[in-house]
C-alpha cells in the first residue's frame, strides 16, 4: 500500500496503522504530532488508526530552541 509520509511515498504492509508509520519514520517517543488526511489523530489511537491506500500522513515533531 502507497502512503505518503511529509511529501514522501512510502510502502507500508496491508493493514498498517499510524503508529507503524511513525516507528518507519522517527525513533523520537514523545514530542510528536500526527494527521492523517488533514485530521490531527491522538496518541491513544496511533495503534488502533488503519492506514488507507493513498493516505496523506503528517508526522510532526517538537524541536527546542531559541
């Protein structure tokens, strides 16, 4: 299945949920932020929120600085 990850395709598995993609993406665990399709998606539901063909996916993370 083709999903693209901040403007970039990428192939994920029958089945893949958010979570997945943002294990593929980043190994940061907090300071992040996702939406699918324009949707901002909860971290409580990154494992239950299926991927779809052709899924926009935005994974955003929290950069400190000054």
């Amino acid at each position: 299945m083709n999903v693209m990850i901040n403007g970039e395709a990428h192939d994920m598995p029958p089945g893949a949920t958010v979570a997945y993609a943002v294990q593929a993406l980043t190994s940061a665990t907090s300071g992040i932020a996702v939406a699918v399709n324009d949707e901002v998606v909860r971290r409580s539901a990154w494992d239950t929120t299926p991927l779809s063909e052709r899924d926009r996916v935005e994974v955003l993370t929290a950069v400190q600085g000054g």
